[in-house]
C-alpha cells in the first residue's frame, strides 16, 4: 500500500509539474502608470519655464501686464525686502488658451527669495504654489521649491503634488532639473528640456518609479514630450520604457511602451 501512495504522488506532482510548465505567463500591458505620469510631468513640466518667462520679460519691475492668457503681477520693487512675490493669473470663470491650446484657470503664485536673474548652486529661488489651477479639466496641486543652478537650468522639488479630476485622482513628486532653450534671438521660451527622477501613484491606487534615461524634450507649443526616453516601474511589475520620439518627434499624443521585449503605442492623453 505505501508503494502505491508513492507511486500515486509521484505521478501527481509530475502532472502538476506539467500544467505549471504549459501554462502561459500573463502577459504584462498595464500602461496606466505610464498615461498618468505623462499626465502630470507635462503639466508640472511647463511651470517653472513660464514662471521664468515672466519673470525674463518683467525683470522685478512693480508691474501688471494685462492681455495674452494671463494677467501677471509683480510686487512692488522700490522696497528692498525679499521675498517678492509675483502672480500669474489666469481667467477663473471660464479660462483661457495657451500656446499649446490647453485651457488653464487659476492662480501660479511664486515667492521670490531674490532677484530671478541670479544664479546659486544651492540657495532656493523660489518657492511655486498653484492655487485653483486646472489644466483642461485637470486640478494640479501641489507646492515647488527652485533652484537655479545657472542661468538657463532649474531644479525643480515638487513634494506631495496631485492630479485629479472628477473622477480620479493621483499623486506625483519629482525631484527634476530643467534646461530653458530661448528662441534665437529672443527672450521667449522655445523648448524645455527634463531630467531627473520623479514617483507616483497611479489612479488606480499603484505605485511607481519615474526615471529619465535621454532628456525629455518639450516645445512650449506642444501639448505633449516630442522626443526622449523615460524608464518607469509600477509596483509588482517589470520596468517599461517609453519613447516620445514616436512619428519623428513631431507634435502628437503617442509615445511608444516596451515591457519585456513587446512594444506598442499608447496615448498621451
């Protein structure tokens, strides 16, 4: 008798052992982590470049610019305390288009620990809060120190940020440095240029690692990243690269998705 139980076992791990063997591994094609980190990197991506624009074309002077999409205010100057403050202002009742055709609404208000012009390797510029502000239905919270290593970089520390809408919401940190490139001969920002490390958590409650691998590339003109590559890891699940080079580099919402050795495009938005 105990040399049939024996048998008998064998013979039921060695099915076991081949159902285990046949069984195909699921496949992997979870993309929202990589929707809702595009989501708010784009957005948080383009505060600090306007704020900077701004700041370039009213270097500091006691001064309300009207006309455009936003109204910007800048503190009065003859005192010779700091911090300054100056706001952005965009039309709270029904908003108003950029020129990257997003509709925004609310406040950008940016304290300023000196003058926007002066580099320093460690001291803080500025401090960012976004006060009521949307972005085509999307609420961006969230509180940004600056620094300003040289004169066309930034580094950016966003803690506790958050994404959301009517029906989801998500949270975002980064810790990212930004290149400014101006358009020849001008003073206006042409495109930006990320790099750094960035975490969230999805809206479906995952969590996740964001990395820049090539600079991510942006024209202020430009809804989404037009080119570089990002490495992003959802808990419990493999690392997947995106590309936004997708169709060129030119202006579109696709960006393309590797996860263990499969590709295929998703959209932006």
């Amino acid at each position: 008798m105990k040399k049939v139980f024996v048998a008998s076992l064998t013979t039921l791990l060695g099915v076991v052992l081949t159902i285990a063997s046949c069984k195909k591994p699921e496949l992997d094609t979870e993309t929202q982590s990589s929707v809702d980190n595009a989501i708010c990197e784009a957005e948080f991506a383009k505060i600090v470049p306007s704020a900077n624009d701004n700041a370039v074309k009213q270097p500091g002077a006691k001064k309300t610019e009207t006309g455009g999409c936003a109204t910007v205010t800048i503190g009065d100057t003859t005192l010779l305390a700091w911090p300054r403050v100056m706001t952005i202002l965009y039309d709270t009742a029904s908003g108003c288009v950029g020129n990257d055709q997003k509709v925004r609404k609310g406040r950008i208000v940016i304290s300023l620990n000196r003058r926007w012009g002066v580099p320093h390797p460690t001291n803080p510029l500025a401090t960012i809060t976004l006060v009521d502000y949307y972005v085509n239905g999307i609420k961006f919270e969230g509180t940004m120190t600056v620094y300003k290593p040289a004169l066309n970089k930034f580094r950016t520390v966003l803690q506790n940020g958050k994404c959301s809408n009517n029906s989801w919401n998500m949270s975002w940190n980064c810790d990212r440095t930004t290149t400014v490139n101006y358009a020849a001969g001008t003073d206006s920002v042409a495109t930006i240029q990320i790099d750094g490390d960035a975490d969230g958590v999805n809206r479906k409650g995952v969590a996740y690692t964001a990395n820049i691998i090539s600079s991510l590339i942006k024209p202020v003109d430009c809804k989404w990243f037009t080119s570089g590559v990002l490495d992003l890891k959802p808990d419990g699940k493999s690392t997947r690269t995106i590309d936004y080079s997708v169709g060129g580099g030119g202006c579109d919402s696709k960006a393309s998705l590797t996860i263990n050795g499969n590709s295929f495009e998703f959209d932006m938005d």
